[in-house]
C-alpha cells in the first residue's frame, strides 16, 4: 500500500518520458495533438514500450529541455484547437478520428509550414511530391491513433517531422511555389522527332503531334510527309490552370481517307519545371499496350510561366467577350446581305518560278465571317464563277477585305489584296465592277448586291411604298416606241412586289422556319429580310429590275435560314418576262428544286405581282444578238437518267426525219403508184418554177398552217397527277442513280468527263430542234412574229434581189466584218433567235399548277404509289 502510490508515479514519470521521445519536426511539432486530459490519463494513453538506449546518431536533450519543449508545444496546440473551436463549429468538419487533427483539416488556407501531418496527406494526395515522399508521410494503425515515424539519422528528438532531402526540398520549394499562383501560361517548342516508328508500306510515315490537357486538345501540329525524323519546328501558347494535370502528347501517322494510326505517346508533367525557365525535353514516346517497344522521341522545349490573378482575369474577360460576340453575331437579326459573285482575275501575279503561273484562290472577309474560294490551277487568269453570301449587321465592319493568295505544298504566297467599301453601294441593285489589286498586280471582277434589308424605311419596303404618276408616267414614255433608239440597250423596266408566302415546310424542329425569299432576273439577285420562326410569312417587299432581255426567265426562290446563316430550300417558281401580266396580283404555286412537282408542304405558294414595261423594237434587236451568259448557272453533271431522257428527246426528233425518208423512199419505190405519180410531178414542176424566195414562203405556210390549227383546236392539258407520278418515278431512277455512282465512282471517273460532254450536247440538239417546233407552233407568240417578219422581209428580198446579188453581200460582210467591226461578236441570227425559244423541258418548269389540287385527285395519285410500291 505504502509503495503504490510511488510504483504509479514513476509509471507516469515513464510515460511522460517516452511521449518526449517522440521524434519532431524542426519546423514545429505537430504531432502531438493530444489534450492535456487525454495525457494526463493514464487509461487512455496508448502503450508505449519503454527503449533501452538510444538509436545511433540520435543527439540526446536533457529532462528539462524535454520538458519545456514538450509543455510549450501543449500550450499552443490547446491555445490554437480553442480558437479554431470558436469560429468552426461544425461537425462535419472534424475528423472520423475524433482527435485534434480535426481542426487541423478544419484550416484549408493554412500553409505548408503550419499545416498538420494529416492535413498536408489530405491536400497532396496526388501532387508528384506526395508520390514521391509517399514512404514518408504519416500513416494510421489500425486502431485509428496515428503512427510515430522512425527516426531518421540527423533528427532531433522530440520534433516530429523529418528532415528533407535535397531532392525532396526541390520537389517541395516547386510544389510551394506553383501553389502560390492560380493561373499559368505554357508555351511549348516543338522542334522534332527522332527514330519514329515506320507506319507506312514505303517504310515511312506521314506523323503529327497532338496536345491534350484534362482531355481537351490544345494543339495539333502540321503533317510532315515521308520522314522518320520529322522537323515540326513549331510554337504554340496556352492557358495553364491547374499545373498538376499533366500534358498527354500523342503522336499519329496520317492516312488518306482512312483512320489515322497511333504512332507513340508522352506525358509531360508540369509540377516538374522551374517557372520562368526555358527547358529541353526529350520524351520517349511508348505504347501502352507493349511498352517494350522502341517508338523514337519527341524534342521539345517548354516554358511555364506564372501569372497573376489579375491576368487570369483578364485572359477569361477577353474569351468571354469574344465568345459573348459569336454568339451575339450568331444570333443577331442582319441588316442586310452581301451577295457577291467572283467573276474572273486578270493579269495576277506569277509565284511559281517553273511554269511562270500561279493557283490563285481568293479569301473574302467581314467582320467574323470567312469564305475561301476554290483554286483555279496554273492561271494567271482564272475564271471562278463562285458566289458568296455575307452579312452586314447595323454596328458591324463596312469593309469587305478580298485577298489573293497562290496554293503551294509549303506556304501559300500572297498575290495581292483590296479593300471594298461596302457603304458607298446603293442598295437593292447588283453592281458589276473590277479591283485593282494591292500590294501586288492584277484585277478581280465582281457581281456584288447588297439587299435584304430590315429596317423599314428602307426605299424597297413595300409598307411605305406610294406609287407617283409622274414616275409612272415617265417609265411609259422612256420605253414608248417614238423612243426606240435613244437607248438601244434599255429593254425594259420590270417591278416585283413580294407580299406573302403561306403553306410552307418546317425546316427547323420547333415545327417552325426561318424564311426568305430570293428575287433572280440574270445575273441580278436581290432578297429579302428574314422573318423568323413562322410558316407564313409576310415580306411586303418591292423590287426593281432594268431588263436587258425580254426573254430572260424571273426565277423566286425560298429558303430557310439557319444559325450559321446556312439554307434550307423550300421552294421555287419560275417565270418567263413574257408570261407577266402587269399589275395582276395572284398566288403562284411553289415547285421543288427540279420545277416538276409541289414542293413540301401543306400546298405552299407565294402572292405577287408584276409589272412590265418594255419597249418591243428594242426587245427584237437585242432577240437577234448573242444571249446574256448566266455567271451562276449550275453545272449539269453526268446522270444516267439524264442522259436517257436526252436521247429520248432526240430521238423523237430523228423520227420525224426518218418519217418524212420512208415517205421519199415510197415514191422512189413505186410502192403507191398514184403517190409516186403525183410526187414525180411535183418534184418536175418544182424544179421548173423554183426560185429562192419559195424556201422562206414555205415556213410562212408551215406558220399559217400552225397557226389555223391552233386557233381552231382546244389546247391539250397536261394531267397534273401524271407529271407527279412520273417525278416519283424519277426520284426513284436517281436514289438509284446515286447508289451507282457511289460504287463505281473511281472506276467511271475517266468516262464521266466524255459521257457529260456527250449528255449536254444531245440535249442542246434536242433543245434546238424542239425550239424549231415550238416557234412554228406559236408557243411563244412574240418570238414565232420575230420570226414571221423575218420570213416576210427574206420572201421579199429574195423576190426583187437576185440570188447572185445576196450572195455576193453575204461573201462582203463575212470578210470585211474583221476589218469593218474588229470587236464583234461573230453570229448567226437564226440561232440566236432559237436559242430564246423554250424547249419542252423549259415549258415544263414554267408551267404553273393550279391553287391546289382536289381530293379525287389526291386520292387517284395515293392509289398509283401503292400501285407502284407493291
């Protein structure tokens, strides 16, 4: 009894002593978190078995430094855990552990230096120096208490971390000092490759580098063909906001239409650079699945660079801004549209020195939106034919920037450039004009129209629109026939008021469209404003054009707009000047993309009117000379079906002739004696009496013969419901057709070239002898009297004049046309009259349908489709 209470003094003073023992940091000790409760407790002081000498090379400190360090370090760990109790009383912020190391988690803006053991495991669970100084970070027993490190040789009792390493301070100071910045900049200088990896069947590969940070690529690098040891010598800068996300780098071989192959990659691990300084990396690229295998090396250099808070800022400010600005140019309502046509360069800029030429392109440039023509290959001048829509927005550039550019393998070189100013345009008409070239040598012309506007006041909004008598009365005295050759050249003056559309398809997934509406007369385009998010929308739209050719066709079009400024057809009307009736205002039925049948819809048409006023002398002249050539016309490629269908037409033609043969070749064969009687004669008598002016008198026969018949009979209507079923017919002959083409397109390239050429001439025979038919059959009445007076006038000439004598001026004019006229143009009359008479195909695409179709019908042409899909 008398010794008890000196055995549990000296069991306490052990204890006391042995907790001493525990090895600190000199940095501060933070291991012993214990309360002064817990400590004075002999129950729950953990069992710690007393040491009977020291480690070696352990430096011992006397019972009283023992003593006043280990009490001093307990009287600031409470002082410290009170406070922190006071301001964070939250139980979810302490530990499972249920110790003072709690509070410590508690603090996550504490730094290094003064952060817990636990705390300090917690946050660099996955920096690179946690990783590597894994071993020797603190760890748990199993029954939750924390665990002592063993001392380290050179350690202090009594302090609880351990001292670092050189290699280990390096690691520590850089993880330090990329945690005192949140924002970085990298730039990175990739020089080349060595020893890739042979991808290819010539033994070499095509390789490429890419970037990739947290998944997202940063960079991707030029292809450099044919080499092993490519020389990118490339540099690119990105934003850094998290350096402890490493850089994947990948490397590919390049395949031609095929999937690229996977050549190496590298990771590149920025909490291991010096901020500030420049340094040369060498990667070895590996192969996750053989990493064995030797794949070469990438050489790059890299510099991170830290940033302020403030620049991190700023940099998210300006990527903001510009994000904030494409979305608002994305979805801003324009002013209005650009249309330009690149026509043509002339004496460009010669950049390759071995065939003295060049393979211009040209790049156009309004604000945020870019276009790049096609390249025309070795041309100094180059005939494009491209068309190009921009838009203009109220607070946006004015300036249309046009550059010139030649095509190289390397680096493209600079032909020239220059500068339209967009506001010194009058809007609503096209503009044809050329651009000297800057900075360089040559010109580029143009078609350039600035239309659809919004705004209301502008002069073609129809709202505002007031028609002046005087004005009109002008335009009818300008074209009036006493006027005919003060200007030769101004056929006419035709205005277009677009009101409304209705019936529409919805092109856009709410149900909805986005439509406007094109105006086409030639080579003159105007449009529309976009009325948005509707499937009868009202324009209330006039245009004016100036006609040039009586004959020329006005073609409507409507589409859909979408956010990219992309379009959608929805339908088309065609028609011919010489069809209008001025000032009737009427529904026209809107047709597909071939003028067949409807377009999509619930029987969608547009309401217009027109008025034409021309001068008819004027319009014959200007018939008898060489046709305006449409700058945009669409090129006819190759189809079988069209192809086809062109025979067919001429073969339609050849069969009158071969009729008219077998009627000859039955007189000559005696094969009906009363017709061979009568032809004999007829052919003696002919030849007897004959003069030149019977070959004209003999049309005029076929005319009044054609005319009697025409006036006499009832014209034939073309069934509606047959011209739909045959264009579903069509469409299922080019689904076809395309099926065909995507099989044996490499194989039937080189014959397509002489197919297509074969094709288009069929059909302009065809469209030339259908055009002979059509003007004796009056189907343009205008043209078939053009061809009448010139009937008569020929009749009458050859009457009074001497065939000897017409020949002899026609030798005359042939052979002094150069000299008299050097800038003519060589023509024939004749055929530069049919060339404006419709063929069939052209009087199929002016038909026009009635305002809808009935539901007998309706029903009849469902009940063909099943016929014909089963």
């Amino acid at each position: 009894m008398i010794h008890q209470p000196r055995q549990s003094t000296s069991k306490s003073t052990l204890e006391t002593c042995e907790i001493s023992d525990i090895p600190t940091s000199p940095l501060g000790s933070k291991h012993l978190s214990k309360s002064a409760s817990e400590l004075s407790s002999p129950r729950e002081m953990p069992e710690v078995r007393p040491r009977s000498a020291a480690s070696p090379g352990v430096s011992h400190l006397s019972v009283y430094q023992k003593t006043h360090s280990f009490f001093s370090q307990l009287k600031s760990r409470w002082a410290r855990s009170k406070s922190k109790e006071r301001r964070h009383k939250s139980p979810g912020r302490q530990d499972s552990i249920g110790t003072d190391y709690a509070a410590d988690l508690s603090s996550d803006h504490s730094s290094p230096s003064t952060q817990s053991p636990r705390h300090r495991l917690h946050t660099y669970t996955d920096s690179p120096l946690s990783r590597v100084c894994g071993g020797e970070t603190s760890q748990s027993s199993a029954s939750g208490s924390p665990k002592p490190r063993a001392p380290t040789p050179g350690a202090v009792t009594g302090l609880d971390l351990l001292p670092l390493t050189s290699t280990d301070e390096a690691s520590r100071r850089r993880e330090t000092a990329l945690r005192q910045h949140s924002f970085f900049q990298l730039r990175v200088h990739l020089r080349k490759g060595q020893g890739l990896v042979a991808m290819d069947k010539n033994g070499t590969s095509d390789p490429y580098v890419k970037f990739k940070c947290g998944g997202k690529l940063i960079y991707k690098s030029k292809t450099v063909y044919r080499d092993l040891n490519p020389v990118w010598d490339e540099s690119f800068t990105t934003p850094i906001e998290d350096p402890f996300v490493p850089i994947q780098i990948k490397v590919f071989d390049y395949d031609w239409g095929l999937q690229d192959d996977f050549m190496g990659a590298a990771t590149l691990d920025l909490s291991t650079l010096d901020l500030g300084k420049t340094t040369d990396l060498t990667l070895p690229l590996q192969d996750p699945s053989n990493a064995s295998a030797e794949l070469g090396e990438i050489v790059f250099t890299v510099t991170l660079y830290p940033k302020s808070q403030e620049d991190k800022e700023q940099y998210f400010q300006k990527n903001a801004r510009i994000s904030d600005v494409n979305k608002r140019l994305k979805s801003q309502i324009w002013s209005s549209v650009v249309t330009i046509v690149l026509v043509e360069g002339k004496n460009l800029l010669a950049c390759d020195p071995e065939t003295r030429t060049s393979d211009p392109y040209v790049k156009f440039r309004l604000g945020n939106e870019k276009y790049k023509s096609k390249v025309v290959w070795r041309s100094l001048n180059p005939k494009w034919l491209e068309q190009f829509d921009l838009h203009l927005y109220d607070d946006g550039d004015q300036q249309l920037e046009v550059t010139v550019w030649d095509r190289d393998r390397t680096r493209d070189d600079f032909i020239g450039r220059c500068l339209i100013d967009l506001s010194s345009f009058e809007r609503e008409k096209t503009h044809n004009f050329s651009e000297e070239l800057e900075d360089g040598a040559g010109s580029l012309s143009f078609l350039l129209t600035i239309s659809g506007t919004t705004a209301s006041e502008t002069i073609s909004d129809l709202t505002l629109y007031e028609e002046n008598p005087r004005e009109r009365e002008a335009v009818l005295a300008r074209y009036a026939w006493q006027r005919t050759f003060h200007n030769i050249k101004d056929i006419g003056h035709l205005t277009v008021k677009v009101f409304k559309a209705s019936g529409l398809a919805s092109a856009d997934l709410g149900g909805k469209s986005d439509p406007f509406c094109v105006v086409e007369l030639g080579n003159a385009r105007l449009q529309t404003q976009t009325e948005y998010k509707t499937l009868t929308p009202t324009w209330q739209k006039i245009f004016t054009f100036n006609i040039k050719d009586i004959n020329n066709v006005l073609e409507i079009t409507v589409f859909d707009e979408d956010r990219d400024h992309k379009v959608e057809f929805l339908g088309k009307v065609a028609i011919p000047l010489l069809r209008v009736k001025s000032g009737e205002k009427r529904w026209y039925s809107l047709k597909d993309k071939k003028l067949r049948s409807r377009a999509k819809g619930s029987c969608p048409q547009i309401l217009l009117e027109m008025t034409v006023v021309w001068n008819p002398i004027r319009a014959c002249i200007r018939t008898l000379n060489p046709k305006e050539v449409k700058l945009m016309e669409p090129e006819v490629k190759f189809k079988r079906q069209v192809f086809m269908k062109n025979v067919m037409r001429f073969k339609s033609i050849i069969i009158h002739f071969y009729e008219i043969g077998k009627v000859f070749q039955g007189c000559f064969e005696w094969e009906s004696t009363l017709q061979s009687l009568i032809g004999l004669l007829f052919w003696l008598v002919l030849c007897y009496y004959f003069e030149v002016w019977m070959i004209p008198a003999v049309g005029l026969l076929i005319f009044v013969k054609q005319y009697i018949l025409k006036t006499i009979a009832a014209p034939v209507n073309v069934s509606w419901d047959e011209a739909t079923d045959s264009d579903i017919e069509d469409d299922d002959e080019d689904d076809k057709d395309k099926e065909e083409k995507k099989s044996l397109k490499e194989k039937l390239q080189a014959i397509q070239e002489v197919t297509q050429t074969v094709q288009n001439t069929i059909g302009r025979l065809a469209s030339l002898g259908e055009g002979v038919k059509n003007i004796f059959n009056f189907t343009v009445p205008y043209l078939s009297w053009i061809a009448v007076g010139l009937l008569v006038g020929a009749t009458l000439v050859l009457y009074f004049v001497p065939i000897r004598y017409l020949l002899m001026l026609w030798g005359l004019n042939k052979f002094l046309r150069k000299i008299m006229r050097p800038h003519s143009v060589p023509n024939n009359e004749v055929l530069d009259l049919l060339s404006r008479v419709p063929d069939d195909e052209m009087l199929l695409d002016y038909r026009d349908f009635k305002p809808s179709i009935s539901m007998e019908a309706e029903r009849r042409r469902e009940i063909r489709k099943k016929q014909k899909a089963s």
